[in-house]
C-alpha cells in the first residue's frame, strides 16, 4: 500500500518544479515573437462591452451591494477627495 503514496508525492514534486521553471523558459522563448500590438479602440469597443456585459449578467446584486462600502473606502484610500480651493 506505501507505493501509490510515494508515486503520488513524486507526481506533485514533478509537477511543482515544472510550474517554478515554466516562467524562466518562457523569457527565454518570447523573445524570438515579434512584438504583438493591439489597437486600444478595438478593446474599448470590441472586446470590453461583451466582457463587462457578461459579468453584470452573473453580478449577484446583494452581495454587489455588500461589496460596494469596500470599494467606496479603498477609492477614498486611492484617491483622495479634493480640497476646496
């Protein structure tokens, strides 16, 4: 019975060392790719509407509205309010 133990551990070994060396071959690969430009009008109006359509479709509105004090306090936290000037 020891043995699918010991083949489990060195499974997940194996795998956690070529997901730690995975991001250091890929500096290494990338730079043979031209480089990749992408219009930024072709995201504002083609790729972010369906996005953010698609997640105010699955967005539970009760927990949005118990969300919305956290993301209030961390924009006051971000941005500070302007003083009167």
């Amino acid at each position: 019975m020891p043995q699918p133990k010991r083949n489990t551990f060195f499974v997940i070994l194996i795998l956690g060392l070529l997901s730690a060396i995975g991001p250091f071959s890929i500096d290494m690969y990338l730079p043979g790719f031209p480089d990749i430009a992408l219009n930024p009008e072709l995201v504002l109006v083609g790729i972010l509407p369906p996005l953010l359509y698609v997640a105010a479709l699955q967005t539970s509105v009760p927990a949005f509205r118990r969300q919305i004090r956290v993301a209030k306090s961390a924009k006051d936290a971000i941005v500070p309010p302007k003083k009167p000037s």
